[in-house]
C-alpha cells in the first residue's frame, strides 16, 4: 500500500491540524508539542491529527540502523490518544516516502486528509534531503495555502531539550529517575508470562518469566530493580531481575518479576512491570544460600523504596 492509500482511509469531512513525527515514548516535549496541536485545533474547530510511522525512518535513511523504540506502536497510539488527538495516523516510511520533497508530501496531506496547518518544534525536518524546516516550511505555506505553527523544544531540569535518544540510553544505563521524570509517567516493558527453569520458585520466589512481545523494545541493563507489576488491571510490589542469573551459569537474558504476596498462576498472562529505581547490579554468588539472603535484602530494599 503506497501512501496516497495509507493517507486516503483517513480522509475526513473536516480540515485538519497536523504534527508529524515517530514519537517514540511520547515524553514531555511531545506531550507539550501535542497540546499545542489539540488548542490550534480547537481553536478553528479542525481535526487534531498526528502522522506518525510504522517503521522507524532511520532504518530507510540509514546503513546499519539499529531499531529500538521505548514503546510499541500500539501503545504510542493509545498514548497519543489520551492527549485528545482524534486522528492518529500510522504511514510505512519506505524509500518513496524518502525521496518525496516537502512540497510533494505536504500536497499529499492537503489532498487526502485537509491539512490546513502544521505544528512543528525546532528541529522538524521533512522531505528529501531535509528540505521542510521551521525556516523553509513558512514559504512553501504562504505558496500553497496552509499555515505554520512552530514552537520551542521541552527542556529538562539542567536545560537539555527531552529526546527520545537521550531517554533510550538512560534506559540502558538504568537511570530510572530521568527516565519517568522526562517520560511524565513510569516506563514499562510489557509481554507474555512463559515458563523458566523454575529456579526462582526453588528459591522461595517464585518469578514470572517475560516474554517480550516486541523485539525492538529497549531493555533496561542488566540488574536488579524496585518495580511495580500489573497483572488483570491490578498493580503489586515487585523486584525485577534482569540478565543471564550468571550463579547458575545460564547464558540466556531473563526478565524475572517476584511478585511480592502473589501465589496465582499467571501463565499465559500479559502483564506490565513498571521500573522504578534500579537497585543492583548483578552479581554471582558462591552458592545458593548466599543467593537466597541477597533475595530477601533485594525484596526489603523494594519494599521500602516502593513505599515512599
């Protein structure tokens, strides 16, 4: 399906407001980018419309572009939603997307879905060679009939400007309290609960073993971590482990959740763990028993951070 098609099931009674972008997280600075879409929007009773992309456009852009994203496309929907958008619209970035120009591209969403105005933050680009900018797209608007609202970027508490990049590598090193700070909610990796080896529950704690469903989800480091796990709607204390248990030798990365005071069979189940704070680094241990104390400390040690 090419994306006159994509953009054409989309196609609307009503003109519409339109920002364009991955927006991989939906972190603050999208956040506040989205609410100027829905006020504009309102303001002359448009269509508040996100474009956003199935596939990252680094990986049509770029030689050896390893996809990661901190949310899966459904749940950056659904995200985007609660922001009052009513229109979000997922297109295939493929390399006839790549080497439409701006004007082209914006004729297209004229064309299939009234796009009267475009809210962009500073370092918005579109079309071949980056040719749509806050500096270019203002004459192509007065050119072809729609307006140009841009606005400035979301910065964090030492003044940095919020990315995406810098959110997935804070991710990486653990650094759980910039990560949910920026994000403005906690993050979370969601899946599948499968069998393990059983070890946890030898142990005195029992795990649910995750299954991840998207590959291209970030994964925090390795380490132990004060987290919260939804299982049905409900949310439970939980300590997360996640690396190869290099005590029993295994070579295989996990993601383990202890489900403080939880004894139901949970397999087969989606469930959501919510990371908090990172506690530890992994570690081996001469033997189980040792193991088993460093359990009980991890357990306490959520416990007491989950609590304030």
């Amino acid at each position: 399906m090419n994306l006159t098609e994509e953009l054409k099931k989309y196609k609307g009674l009503k003109n519409s407001t339109v920002t364009i972008g991955v927006f991989d997280g939906v972190h603050l600075g999208h956040q506040n980018l989205i609410s100027q879409v829905v006020q504009e929007a309102n303001a002359d009773k448009s269509c508040p419309t996100v474009i956003t992309f199935l596939n990252h456009p680094a990986s049509v852009l770029k030689d050896n572009f390893t996809t990661e994203f901190i949310c899966s496309l459904e749940e950056r929907i659904q995200l985007l939603k609660h922001l009052s958008v009513e229109q979000v619209i997922p297109i295939s970035f493929d390399k006839q997307v790549a080497n439409l120009s701006a004007e082209q591209f914006i004729g297209l969403l004229q064309k299939t879905i009234k796009m009267q105005k475009i809210v962009i933050g500073p370092d918005f680009a579109m079309g071949r060679n980056r040719s749509g900018s806050h500096i270019t797209l203002p004459k192509l608007a007065a050119k072809m009939g729609f307006q140009v609202k841009a606005i400035n970027s979301v910065t964090d508490t030492s003044n940095i400007p919020i990315s995406s990049t810098s959110i997935r590598k804070q991710i990486k090193s653990g650094d759980f309290k910039h990560v949910n700070s920026q994000l403005g909610r906690t993050f979370s990796l969601s899946g599948k609960v499968v069998e393990g080896m059983k070890r946890g529950r030898q142990l005195g704690y029992p795990t649910a073993n995750l299954q991840i469903i998207n590959p291209d989800i970030v994964i925090p480091a390795d380490g132990i971590y004060a987290t919260r796990t939804s299982v049905d709607d409900k949310l439970y204390l939980s300590a997360t482990s996640i690396g190869n248990q290099p005590t029993f030798g295994d070579n295989q990365r996990t993601i383990e959740s202890y489900i403080i005071d939880f004894a139901e069979n949970i397999y087969g189940k989606k469930i959501s763990i919510q990371f908090e704070k990172r506690i530890r680094d992994q570690k081996y241990f001469e033997s189980t028993l040792e193991l088993k104390k460093q359990m009980l400390k991890d357990v306490e040690e959520t416990q007491i951070i989950l609590s304030n």
